[in-house]
C-alpha cells in the first residue's frame, strides 16, 4: 500500500498544471475587478469624499484574495517542483529533447518567481516589523514577481493545450 505522499506526489505530478493555472486565471481576474474599483475609490477620494467605507472595504477584500490566492499559486509551484525535482532531477521530466527542455526551463522559471514572491513578501514583513520602514526594491520585488508568475503559468498551460491539441492531429 502506498502512503499519502506517494499518491499526493503522484497527483500532483499529474495534476498540478490545471490548478495551478486555474489559481492563475483567478488571481488575474482579481486583479482585473481590482482594477475599476480601486480607480472609482481614487476619484472619489479626490472629490473628497474619503469618508466611503464601502469602497475602502471592497478594496481590502479584492486585494486580500488576489495576495491569498497568488500566495497559494506560490506554494502550488513549489511543491510541483520539489515533487518533479524528487522524481526526475534536475530535467524535471527525463527528457532530452526540444519539448522536455522548453518544459523544464519553464518549470524552473515558475519555481524561481513563487521563489521570489515568496521570498520578497517575507522581507517586506521582516524589514517592515523590524526596521519599520521598507526599501523600495523590495515592493518593486514583490509587483515584478507577482505580474509575472501568472504569466508564466497561464503561458505554460495554453502551451500545454497546444501541444495536447497538436498531439490529437
């Protein structure tokens, strides 16, 4: 019998590109609504009206569930790496060809930005409590990584979709 990580490695090995490019259209789509409602809470804050605690509210919760959820794409990416990397080394897949090296270049290009949003929110958190205030390059840090982490996931799946398409015909 097989134990829970061997069948939850095997799953995500299996799996693991359609949640984590359903994570990534989701996270765009927040970022989408996020951005009309913020604009509407920019003009009215120049009208003076600062007083709407609706929009502010509204604000709050799109941009928690857009940084929760980018956060778990995060996490997703780098189990699906650890998992692929346990099972095939640095190749990822055991290949040697076009295909197998255009899929672990993008793999490990994934892994390096959840890396590095991971990696740069800590900071900003860390040298935040403690310093009290942040260097500019690392919310720069966290932007850049955050733009293109879905990017490059949402990028891999429509790939994976054309090579699927390409391998029916």
């Amino acid at each position: 019998m097989r134990s829970y990580i061997e069948r939850l490695s095997t799953w995500v090995a299996a799996n693991g590109l359609y949640v984590e490019t359903a994570l990534a259209v989701i996270t765009v789509g927040l970022g989408v609504l996020a951005v009309p409602v913020v604009t509407f809470g920019v003009f009215t804050a120049l009208e003076g009206k600062t007083s709407n605690l609706t929009i502010e509210t509204v604000e709050t919760v799109i941009a928690a569930l857009g940084f929760v959820t980018l956060g778990g794409l995060s996490a997703v990416l780098l189990v699906h790496a650890r998992v692929e990397f346990r099972r095939h080394g640095l190749s990822f897949n055991n290949g040697h060809s076009a295909v197998s090296t255009v899929y672990a270049v993008t793999r490990a290009a994934e892994a390096i930005a959840a890396g590095t949003f991971l990696l740069s929110v800590l900071s900003v958190i860390i040298t935040g409590i403690v310093a009290e205030s942040v260097p500019d390059l690392l919310p720069a840090l966290v932007g850049f990584s955050a733009i293109l982490l879905p990017v490059l996931v949402i990028s891999h799946g429509c790939g994976a979709i054309i090579r699927y398409m390409l391998a029916l015909g």
